[in-house]
C-alpha cells in the first residue's frame, strides 16, 4: 500500500468521524432539547391534548382535562380534573369525574415502545349512570379501534400492580322505573399477585355510604364489604358483607369461566322484617327475626339451592288475619320456577302447623298443605275477626285439629282455605268462654 493510498483512507476515516460525531451531537442536542422542552412544563399542553384525543377514542364521548403533570424520571403521570361526559341531558351529571388520577408508568420495551401501567389512583371518582324511560343510557358506544378484549383480559396484560379507588361516589338513576342508588366514600384496592403465567388481583371493596331507592319507597341505607381474588378464568369472594337498615348477611362465591360462568356460593343472613315492613311502606308486612342461610350453584342458566331458616317473633297484621309471637321454621329447595319448605313448621295459638308450602316466583303464588294440631280456639277467632266477621263475639274455646289447603299470592292477596276441622272440649278453658265441639267441613274466601 502506498503511502497516497493510506493518506486517502485516514482521510476517509477522519470524515466518517466527524459525521458521525455531528450526529450523536446532533441527537444528543435533539434529545436535551426535548427533555428541556417537556421537561420544563412546556410541552405538557402537547401531551394533554394526545391524552383527551386518546381517552375520547377509548371512551367515546367528550373527555375534559383540567391540568397535567409529569415527573419524567419516576414515571409518574398526574391528571386534575377528570371529566367524561356520555349521552346524559344537559345540566345533569356527567358519566365518570375524578379530581385527580395518579398513574405510575412502566416501560415494558423500551425498542418495542411499550409502556403499561405500574400504579393506578384515582381520588374521589364519580359515576353517573342514566336510563332513559325508553330503555337508552347516557354510556356511549366506544370508538376505540383497538382490540375488542375485554376489560378483564385488558387489566391482566396491562399487569397493574395495585389499583386505588378513593371516596368514591356512584349514583344509577333509572327514570323508567324509577331506581337510583347513590352512594360515597367508595374505597377499592387491587392487588397484583401470583406469577407471570397465572397472575391474579387480591381485592378489598369497602362501600358504607349507599342510599337505595326504588318508587315510593324510604331510602335505604346500604353498606357492602368483601375480599375477593380476580384471576383470568374466574372470581372468588373470600368473604362478602351486606348491610341494610338492622339487616345483615354474609356470603361467600366462586365463578369460574367468564365465557359460560358457573357459579357456586353459600351464605348466611340475619334479617329483620321492620326494614321491609318500613322501608316499603307496607304496614302489613309482618314484623319479626329470620336467621337464613343456604348454599347452590347457578350455571346455564339453571339456579339450584338449598337452605334452611327460623324466624322468631313475628307478628302478623293482616286485615283477615292477625297474630304476635309467632315462629316458624324449616328447610327449602329452590329453582328457576320457585321455592319448597317440605317441611315447614310454625307455633302458633298453643298449637302447631307443619306441612309443605310451594311457591312460585312468576307471580309470587303461594300454597300450603298443612295438618293443624292443638290451636286454641279461643285465640284464634280474635285473629280472624274483622267488621264482616264478627266471630269474637262468639267466646267459645276448643282444641282445633284440621288438614288444610291454602292458596294466595303475594301479603296474603286472594286468600283461600278450605279443609276439615275437628273441635274438641279443652281440659282447660279460657276464662269466659264456653267448651265447643264439633266436626266441619269448610271453606273460605
């Protein structure tokens, strides 16, 4: 090589150099330039703007954002003054509010551009979901053009190590019917656990703060509770607590396959029937204890259950039929059609009924086959006795034996009865009434 050929091929060199020297600082100037120009504040308008363009396309209706703020080396997203607004009537409401949403970023491939979510908070949400009396609601159809997965498949992938829901308020509002619930202080924690090939959420729902509203009835108030775990193929409460007015119960549920869920659960309520009796404006519901619990499945469409239950003083305040200090017990089957006691009990007047009650759901149509023993007649003709029926009036007393039919729907509507009935003189008498027997064969409407 001559010494011309090597003077030509430095010179090469030092040209290749010095391009590529101008490049990296090039790029280098480039990138301190960006990182000044959002770095500083400057370019956050910029990035408001491809959040609300982003947000709309997800959402589907009018995304408002009051202020952004980033801090580039933690990652760190703050947005103020969340607004989505679907298709509600002016003036009401908008769809989803937040005051403030913290998102913790996390770069999954830094080549492949992939950013996903670290840490999710939003402080004091607020949901308002409308139905319009023709059946429409205020959420708009997503224009997102995405993928179509679902919001579940969506939360896994994004692997979101913990979710927070603070204060929250939601309010359903039903015009039709009309139905709202409305309800503060919502708290939700989402937690990642589990590995990379089965990831799964550990969840904490409190919401004591629901104020439940349907037609004329009172208000009531509600509270909800539960530990629960999300995973792709199913949902498990650990444990789940309802409370409303003096009532209370506690469940537990499994469901696996979201596609075709089949769920199992069991449960145990204490209810007072004073919240229904007032609640619903219904001076004739009886008043009283009830301890239930039960467990079953429901897959296909196909519910199965079963359970038992004992209610204690419960007093019943029907025009045709009134009594106190009743209580009753039993065991039930139920399905998609209705629920059997085969083997229901009540202590009533002294004496006993047991037999087998059915009822249907479409309808609420009840029926009865029961062996009365040992009732006191001398209790039951006050029971019964109403303006048109004056039957107190009688005083008489007896041991009542009888095998029945009894058929209505609802409180007690369209009542029927009919059976026979054997009175027998009692050892004892009530005070000022006379022994009676006899041997009937009645019916009643």
């Amino acid at each position: 090589m001559t010494q011309e050929t090597r003077r030509q091929k430095w010179r090469w060199l030092r040209h290749v150099a010095w391009l590529l020297a101008a490049k990296v600082s090039l790029i280098v100037l480039i990138l301190i330039g960006v990182a000044i120009f959002f770095g500083s504040g400057a370019g956050n308008p910029l990035i408001q703007r491809f959040i609300v363009r982003r947000l709309e396309r997800a959402a589907g209706g009018r995304v408002e954002l009051r202020a952004i703020s980033i801090r580039w080396l933690r990652l760190e997203i703050t947005m103020k003054g969340l607004v989505i607004h679907g298709r509600e009537p002016a003036g009401t409401e908008p769809l989803f509010s937040a005051d403030e949403v913290q998102a913790g970023l996390r770069i999954d491939s830094f080549w492949g551009r992939k950013v996903s979510l670290n840490d999710l908070l939003v402080q004091k949400p607020q949901i308002h979901v409308r139905v319009e009396k023709n059946g429409t609601t205020n959420v708009p159809a997503s224009r997102s053009a995405g993928s179509n997965k679902p919001a579940r498949e969506t939360l896994f992938d994004l692997r979101v190590r913990r979710v927070q829901l603070q204060n929250g308020w939601i309010l359903y509002n039903d015009v039709k019917t009309p139905l709202a619930v409305e309800g503060n202080n919502l708290r939700l924690a989402l937690d990642a656990s589990g590995s990379a090939d089965r990831p799964l959420y550990l969840g904490t729902l409190d919401w004591q703060s629901i104020s439940f509203a349907a037609e004329r009835f009172v208000p009531w108030p509600v509270g909800v509770s539960a530990k629960f775990t999300l995973e792709r193929d199913g949902f498990t409460l650990e444990q789940g607590v309802l409370t409303a007015g003096r009532s209370r119960l506690d469940a537990q549920a499994e469901m696996r396959d979201y596609a075709e869920p089949k769920w199992t659960y069991k449960y145990r309520g204490w209810v007072n029937l004073r919240d229904i009796r007032e609640n619903l404006r219904s001076p004739e519901t009886p008043t009283g204890l009830a301890d239930v619990r039960g467990e079953g499945r429901f897959a296909g469409g196909q519910l199965q259950g079963t359970g038992s239950y004992a209610g204690r003083d419960i007093t019943l305040s029907y025009p045709i039929f009134r009594a106190s200090g009743v209580s009753s017990r039993g065991s039930f089957h139920m399905d998609n059609k209705g629920l059997v006691v085969p083997d229901f009990v009540a202590l009533a007047f002294g004496g006993t009924v047991k037999g087998r009650v059915t009822m249907r759901f479409d309808g609420l149509k009840f029926r009865a086959d029961t062996h009365v023993a040992d009732a006191q007649l001398a209790g039951v003709l006050p029971a019964i006795e109403h303006a048109g029926f004056p039957v107190d009036e009688l005083h008489w007393d007896s041991l009542i034996t009888a095998d029945t039919v009894e058929t209505w729907s609802g409180p007690f509507q369209h009542f029927e009865i009919s059976g026979t009935m054997q009175w027998t003189s009692p050892h004892t008498v009530a005070a000022k009434h006379i022994p009676v027997d006899g041997d009937w064969e009645f019916r009643y409407r």
